[in-house]
C-alpha cells in the first residue's frame, strides 16, 4: 500500500492554518462587544440590498410596505434608507470575492440591512467557485443568531428556530481539503462561545416572551466531538431557566416529527447547529406554504440582516417570470425588522396582514407562473389588507 507523504503533509499545513484562525477568532469571541441598541439610534440608517436574480424583484416590494409603514420616520428622517448597490453574482465573480470590497464599506455603514436573494455558484455553473455572499456577509458582521419565525395558524403553528449562523458545517465550507483524488475532507466547527452565544440568546426569547419550551437540535449521538460539546452547553444553560422545560432530539426524528400533528404543536423555540437549522427550517417553511413565505432575521450585536430563506431563483428570470416571484418572504423579513428597531404593534399587523393574504383569505392566486399574481399585484393586496382598520377582527375570524 502506497501512502502520498506529499499529500499528508499539504493537508497537515492546510489544517494547522485554519486551527489558528479559528483559535484566534475564539479569543475574538470571548472580547465580544455590546449590543448596539437599535431601537434608539437615530437616525438609524437602513441598507436595501436588491441582491441578484429574483432578489431586485421582491426587495422592491418589500421596500414599498416598508416606506408605506415608516412613511412618518421617513419623512421626519428618523429613519434613512441606504440603497446598496452591486451585490450581484456578476461583480462578486469580476472581482474574486463573496463581497467586493467597496460593497462591503457601505454595507458597514448601515446597522440594520434588507437583503434580497444572492446566486452561490455549485457545480456546472458558469460562476467561479467563490464563497455564498449570505456566509461572508455573517462572517464579516458577525451575525451569528439565524432567527427564523413560522407560523401557521390554522395548523397551531407557532414555531421559532434560533440557527446558530457562523459556525457548524459553513463556516469552513470553502476551505475544505482534497488529500488525493481519492479523499477529500470538510470540516464543522463548534465552540463553546459560539454555542453559549446562541442558545442562551434562544432562553432569553423565551423568557420574554412567557413561552414554556426550548428544543435543542443536534446529532449528538452519532457526531459526538462538536454536536456533544454543543449539547452539552444547551444542557448547562437550561439550568439557569428552571421555568422553561428543556429537551433535546436529534436532526432525522426531529425532521419527521414536525410533520406529525399530534406532537409538531408540542414544539415552541428551537436552537440548533448551522446545517440542520438550514435543512429544518426549510421543512418547516413548507408548512407555512413554501420557502417563498418565510423570512429571517440574522442578529449580532452590532449589525442586523433581514433576509428571505430561499434562493435567488435564476431559472426565473432566464425564463421571464421574474416579476411573478413571490414577495412574502422578504416582506416577512421586513416584519422582523420592523419588531427590531421598536415598531413591534407595526410588525405585528404586518404579520396578520401577510398570514391573511398568503394563508387564510388566499383572496388571489401566486403561481409564480403568467397567469398568477405579479408580485406588484401581491403587494397591493397585501397592502389593501393592511389598511383595513378591522384587521385583527378579521384575523381570529379567518383563524376560526
């Protein structure tokens, strides 16, 4: 048996360089910052990012909610948007990078951030293999909590998943090594400030918020070293919340279990690692009606980022249906934002008004096809709904 000590000792050299880094960014953790108190900074300069593919399409229609509702702060100047322009795959490939440099200089400007879709490149693309914009862009403002709300009412759905954002199985996606043609290795990466970070942020809603049960989600018993150690720090920071029951289950039941009606309504706040909060929340989106209704929020304590969950659908605008695309999950993303900054009753109607439009009432057909709804016509329905001065009322009627 022939063994290539070339190879070995390449990969050796490759793993001691990311162990430094990753050890380093553990001291950078442990000197972390304050949080930025969003809700009183003014004026509070907001970025829209149109992203690329579908993204321009449906930012826009969140952008329209969004100055309807903030139309006072707007005018007053409490509130300022910061157009971003030139997140694109076209220009992050020109350049070689996740985020060109000047694009990130502006973005640092701006502590809260409306995020359309961005194109990763895979495999058969005529991309380079550059890094997922929405990964850089969590790295670099450190966004590390993925809060991702959904909610379907008719069902008894009210679920909550808490994403660990900047670690697990993504962060080192890129840096991964091919020993030989015959072996490559990828890397997870878990520690324990960055698990401390996020599940205790996951107690805290939950506390606030009088909601009864926090769910970690791991595969603790197969991948023992980083899903244990972040199991094992859910556990010793649910003893500090002696009123919230704690529980854990591993990703593949858990996968089942929030397809099955007599236990998914048992399940409140979720907290887990970063590829199964990717893959369950997915799952959990299509109960709701599809990726294409949910959005999520990306928290850390000096920057905030509001996105939609799915991608940006470049088949759509190759064949023309662009403007077919369904604006609810950024408009979604845009209630989380609105809850962040201290309109919480505003981004609370939002949310009545879009769990009508897209759930309840279904007054009109989004098909993403010709012959459904534009996403111009989505959003005048949306907005239609949201000046109804019963909206409430209507509601808990359309619940009932």
């Amino acid at each position: 048996m022939k063994i290539d000590i070339t190879a070995i000792k390449a990969a050796e050299k490759h793993l001691g360089e990311l162990l430094t880094t990753q050890l380093e960014r553990v001291e950078r953790l442990k000197d972390a910052e304050d949080w930025l108190d969003f809700q009183n900074l003014r004026p509070l300069r907001i970025g829209i990012i149109g992203g690329d593919g579908i993204g321009p399409y449906i930012s826009l229609e969140a952008q329209r909610v969004l100055e309807h509702i903030l139309a006072d702060e707007l005018e007053s100047g409490k509130i300022i948007f910061q157009f971003i322009e030139g997140l694109t795959i076209e220009n992050r490939a020109a350049v070689g990078k996740a985020i060109p440099d000047d694009i990130l200089r502006e973005i640092k400007k701006c502590p809260i951030l409306l995020k359309g879709p961005t194109t990763t490149p895979r495999k058969g693309d005529p991309w380079p293999n550059i890094e997922s914009a929405n990964v850089a862009m969590r790295k670099e403002l450190d966004l590390f909590a993925n809060v991702r709300p959904v909610r379907v009412p008719e069902l008894d759905i009210d679920w909550t998943f808490f994403r660990e954002n900047t670690e697990g199985a993504y962060v080192l996606g890129s840096e991964g090594i091919k020993v030989t043609d015959d072996l490559t290795i990828d890397f997870k990466v878990i520690t324990r400030p960055g698990a401390e970070r996020i599940i205790r942020l996951a107690f805290e809603y939950a506390a606030e918020n009088n909601i009864s049960r926090v769910t970690a989600v791991t595969k603790a018993n197969v991948i023992k070293t980083t899903d244990g150690l972040f199991l094992d720090t859910f556990e010793r920071i649910a003893k500090e919340y002696p009123n919230i029951e704690a529980d854990d289950w591993y990703i593949d039941i858990m996968t089942a279990k929030l397809l099955d009606p007599n236990r998914r309504t048992q399940f409140k706040v979720f907290v887990l690692p970063n590829l199964y909060g990717d893959i369950l929340t997915d799952e959990a989106a299509q109960l709701q009606g599809g990726v294409g209704t949910a959005g999520s929020a990306n928290i850390g304590r000096r920057y905030a980022m509001f996105e939609a969950i799915h991608g940006s659908a470049p088949r759509m605008v190759k064949e023309g249906r662009a403007k077919y695309a369904d604006p609810f999950s950024m408009i979604r993303a845009g209630a989380m934002l609105l809850n962040r900054i201290g309109y919480g009753d505003r981004g609370r109607n939002l949310e009545m008004a879009l769990d009508i439009c897209g759930q309840l009432e279904k007054r009109i057909a989004i098909t993403g096809r010709p012959g459904g709804a534009t996403a111009r016509e989505i959003t005048d329905y949306l907005l239609e709904t949201l000046a109804d001065p019963n909206l409430e009322g209507n509601w808990r009627q359309h619940q009932s």
